[in-house]
C-alpha cells in the first residue's frame, strides 16, 4: 500500500507536469505563427499594372486558426493527475510506534484511533495528527543537560533546607485517548504536561518530611507518594506512567558533614550497648559460675562431712579413753574455727566494701567527665556511665556472691569438723568407758599396753593365772614370785 500511494501521487505530479508542458508547449508554437504573420504583413505589396488583376492577401485570421491550443486534453489530463493524487492523499500509512487521530476540517477533531497499519481517509476534508506512543523517559539529568545546567532537581525540605533529588520517570501517551490529547492537551506533553506536573509533584510532598526522613527511613515513602500523586494527574491528561525511580538525594553540604558525624555517633553508642550486653552476659556467667562453685563445695563439704562421720564411726571403737584430751582439742579447735570465720567474714566485707567504694569512685569519676564534656557526647557519656555502673554492681555481686560461698564454705567446714570431733571424741570416750571396764575387770591389762608400746622386738605372752594344764606352770610360778605378778616378760632377739 505505500508503494502504491507513492505510485499514485508520482503519477499525479507526472500528469500535472505533462498537462503544463503541452499547454506552454502550444502557447509557444502559437507565438511564433504569429510572429511569422506579422513578418509577413510587413512586406511591400506588389502594385500592379493597367490592366492587370493584384493578387489577393490572406487573411492573418485564418492563419492564426490553424495552430490552436489543446485545452481539452489538457483538461482531461489534469483530471486525471488531480484523481490520482486524491487517491495517493487519501492512503495513510502509519508507522509502528506510533498512533494517529483524524482532523476533519468540518467536524473537528474525530472519535477512535488510527494505529500503525494502512488507513484510508477522505482527501481534503480530513488530516491526521500522529503521536508517538512508545514508552518516554523524563529525568532531572536530562533537563538538566537541555537547559545547559548541570543541575538536580531542588526541593524544599520541612526544615527548608534545599535537597537535590534525581529523578526519573517512565510514561507512554494513552493511545485510546488520542482524540481528547489532541483537542484539550497543550503540545509538546513532555516539556508542557510532565516536566511541571513532575517537578510541581515533588516540591508539593517533599515539605511534609524531614531531611533526614528523605535520605534514608521514609525515602521510598516519599517516592511513593510523589509517584502516585504524578499518575493521578497524569493519568487526567491521559498519560500513563509507568515507574518513578528516585535514583540519588544530594544533602546540602553541611548538612551531610552533621549527618555523617551524627551516624558515627550512633553507631558508637550501639556498640556501647553492646559492649554492656556483653559484660552482663559476663556477669550472669560469673554468677552461675560462683553458683556452681558454691553447689560444688557444698557437696563437696557434705561428702567430705559423711565421709568423716564415717570414718569417726570406724575408729569410735578405738577411742573410747580419750575424752577429756578430746575435748579440749574440740574446744580449741571450735575456737579457732570460729576465729577463721570471724576474720574470713570481716575479709570479706572489708573486700566488698573496698570494691563498693571503688567502684562508687569510679562512677563519680566518670560523672564529672560526663559533666565537663560538651553536648555533642552525651550519649557516649551516659553509655560509658552505664557501662561503669554494670561493672561495678557485676563486681560486687560477684564478689558479695564469693564471700557468701566462702562463707558458706567455712561455715559447713567448721561444722563438719566440729561433728567429727564431737563423733571422735565420743568414740574416745566410749573407748575410754570400755578401757576403765576392762581395767576394772582385769587390773593388768595397764602393764599389757605398756608392754606393747615399749617396742617392737619385745613379744609378749598372756598364760592363765592359775598355771591349770599348763606344762609352765612352776617356771611361771618362780617367776612370779620374784616379780609379783603374773605377766612373765622375755625379750627375744629375732633371727
């Protein structure tokens, strides 16, 4: 189809040349017969003598008819180029990407949409106005580059501070509504519709947000509301837009440099608070640490309190006759136990109060540099205040929680030992009770244990006393008389 229209508007110009051509064509020939006549009239007349006929003029009229003018072919033909370029005009071709609406001279601007395709329409009575309709991208960048001003788009904070903003926005022409664009819509749209709503749509909401609020917590809401408010009113001019993108927010100098100290602040102060959530990890470690320290000696203090009251039991049978030596030995050592544990104890809390003071010092310490330092490291101040303080209360538990196990400890050391002398020294007693019973009953079991303890190469013997059935008995019996007793000693030498 458009290489027919363009054969057919060819041969329109082609006709209308050929129609000219042979109209001057025989205009001229015209012009040059009557050139010709007019020579010829000027030429003398020849007289003619008495008698003779003259010969006869022509007439320049009748030689003028015989060259005329072909208007009818002429007509006939510019007919037909004046057809032919109707039918060219009449063809329409519209190219992909791109979308047109008819204009008729009468009507105006008419209903529906031409898209890319071929499209016949009345000659002279309607034009069409194409549009393209591919996707077009205004950015702050690009004005930017159009206006010879390597500038961002400048917006007015609530604190009125200036930020740059770059911005770039994807929309295409609505091609159902070409019609209403044509007839209500000021032209060009990109530099007449997008540019100010755009522009006016980012001034309107950057007001309600901080500076700091654009730059980073709430900049995709701040590019949201502004999205939706430049589809709203683009959307009325029928103008889709597709995406806003906020690609870069430029801070005002100083601003920036405040900010950027202001970050580094921060995240001095969240590893503060770290480091105090570690020490109180420390100190709950500590904590359960001394705990299990102190369930470890209290068991241990326990075992070692049965196994003494199990050995006590054990030797109760081997000490029975050492009960006023014993107890004096219990009262020395509750003595002294009591001692340890009056000056473990003052230890202790002498200890604790030095930490406390310390520790009371140190927060003082730390609250007059706090004080002294400017407001721009109060945070870190009152975090290492903080800090101080955990330590210091981490410090005296821990060392209140140590003194109280230590105590606990002695307190059950001293009571095991005090039950393990109790229990030794009523085994004594009870030994010493059965020793008077069997020296009461046998009177000469005194001189038996003396005789044991005298030494080891001595070896005793026990014979009866009445010397019955005993083939001894009248060496025993000299013996006896001798040494007034019953108990005959011999030291032997051993091989």
């Amino acid at each position: 189809m458009l290489f027919l229209r363009f054969m057919l508007i060819a041969t329109c110009f082609g006709l209308f040349a050929c129609v000219a051509g042979m109209v001057l064509y025989d205009i001229y020939l015209a012009d040059e017969l009557d050139r010709l006549l007019l020579r010829r009239q000027k030429q003398p007349v020849d007289v003619a003598l008495p008698g003779e006929i003259p010969a006869p003029t022509p007439p320049v009229a009748s030689l003028r008819i015989r060259r005329q003018i072909r208007w009818g072919a002429a007509a006939k033909l510019a007919v037909i180029a004046a057809i032919s370029g109707l039918l060219g005009v009449s063809i329409l071709v519209i190219p992909d990407g791109y979308a047109g609406v008819r204009i008729s001279q009468l009507s105006g601007v008419r209903p529906g949409t031409l898209y890319a395709g071929t499209h016949l329409i009345v000659p002279l009575v309607d034009r069409v106005q194409l549009f393209d309709i591919r996707d077009r991208v205004f950015s702050t960048t690009a004005l930017a580059v159009r206006n010879d001003k390597m500038e961002l788009l400048e917006v007015q904070a609530r604190e009125g501070l200036s930020v740059g903003l770059e911005v770039t926005v994807r929309y295409r022409i609505d091609p159902t509504r070409l019609a209403f664009i044509q007839a209500n819509v000021p032209q060009p749209v990109d530099s007449e519709i997008v540019e100010p709503t755009v522009v006016a749509a980012f001034h309107e909401v950057a007001p309600n947000y901080v500076v700091r609020d654009l730059f980073s917590t709430k900049r995709e809401e701040f590019r949201s509301r502004s999205a939706q408010l430049i589809t709203t009113r683009l959307g009325g001019d029928a103008i889709v837009v597709k995406e806003v993108l906020l690609k870069k927010v430029e801070l005002p100098e100083e601003y920036a440099r405040g900010l950027e100290d202001l970050l580094l602040k921060e995240q001095e102060d969240d590893r503060t608070s770290v480091d105090a959530e570690i020490e109180q990890k420390k100190v709950a470690i500590a904590q359960s640490q001394a705990e299990a320290a102190k369930a470890r000696e209290v068991k241990r203090a326990e075992g070692d309190a049965q196994a003494q009251v199990i050995m006590a039991k054990a030797q109760s049978d081997a000490m029975q006759y050492t009960l006023p030596l014993k107890q004096k030995q219990i009262e020395q050592s509750r003595l002294e136990a009591e001692a340890r544990k009056q000056t473990t104890i003052e230890d202790a809390e002498a200890a604790a109060q030095a930490k406390v003071i310390d520790s009371k010092a140190e927060q003082q310490r730390q609250g007059f540099q706090a004080d002294s330092e400017a407001n721009h490291i109060r945070v870190t101040a009152q975090a290492d205040q903080d800090r101080q303080k955990l330590l210091a209360d981490s410090e005296a538990n821990r060392i209140r929680v140590t003194a109280e196990a230590e105590q606990e400890r002695e307190k059950l050391q001293a009571d095991s030992e005090a039950n393990r002398i109790r229990l030794t020294a009523q085994a004594e007693g009870e030994e010493m009770q059965l020793q008077a019973a069997a020296l009461k009953v046998n009177p000469l079991l005194v001189q038996l244990t003396v005789a044991q303890r005298l030494s080891d190469r001595v070896q005793i013997m026990m014979v009866p006393n009445d010397g019955k059935f005993f083939f001894t008995n009248d060496v025993l019996k000299s013996a006896m008389a001798s040494d007034s007793g019953s108990l005959l000693s011999k030291p032997l030498t051993k091989p």
